[in-house]
C-alpha cells in the first residue's frame, strides 16, 4: 500500500504561482510514475503533469506546458509541482497519483483509470 499526502494547494489571482507537493510513504518501491491529475466540478480527471522516476522524465498536458513544472527529491519520497502563470480555468481541485509504469512512455501517457493510489485532493483557485 502507499498513502500519498498533499499540503499546498489555496487561492492566488491570476497570473501568480503556487506549489504543491506530495510525500509517498508505504510500499513507495511499487511505484515508478508520480503526478498530478486535476478534476474542476463537471469534468473528467485530466493528467496534468508526471514523471518517471527512473530517469526523471516528465510529461505535460497541453494547457500546463510551460507553466508547471514537476519534479522530484527522491531522498525525501516527494513530488513537486510548480504552478506559474497561472490562470483561472487552472481552478480545480488536484489529486497526486501514483502507479507501476512498464517504461517511461507508459508513464507520461498513463490514464486516470491506470492510477493506483490517489492522495486526498488538494483544492487550487485562480481568481481572475
């Protein structure tokens, strides 16, 4: 099992910055690709932004790139996210997520429906 714990997260207007992140403890060897999904009221969980841990690789979806950036302190088990630029359709609330990826293709590319462990949801709005 691997429990996934997100401080972070609040308001800002338009065009500021927040950080979030996320610690992994448990069984954190079972996993390899660590991220960020986000789900605003009415919308499917989207990816927003992930990385494979073996290498460091990262993805992006087309709304973030450039703006977030994902990366990790493997000492510490955690994962951050860079939020900049940010705008109000970034509202949502974020979920950290975490799974066994076969590569790291798998891993920037993988679905919410492959996701095997989920933190608690940290809420994000942007004020315009």
């Amino acid at each position: 099992q691997v429990h996934l714990l997100e401080p972070g997260g609040g308001s800002v207007q338009a065009g500021g910055s927040l950080r979030l992140s996320c610690s992994a403890s448990g069984h954190t060897a079972g996993t390899n690709c660590v991220g960020w999904f986000r789900q605003a009221p009415g919308k499917a969980r989207e990816r927003v932004a992930v990385i494979y841990r073996f290498g460091g690789r990262t993805g992006y979806s087309d709304s973030v790139k450039g703006r977030f950036t994902i990366s990790q302190d493997n000492a510490e088990n955690t994962v951050l996210l860079q939020m900049s630029s940010l705008k109000a359709e970034d509202t949502a609330m974020y979920y950290c997520a975490a799974v066994w990826a076969g590569n790291d293709n798998y891993c920037i590319t993988v679905q919410a429906s492959e996701v095997n462990y989920w933190g608690q949801g940290t809420q994000v709005t942007v004020s315009s």
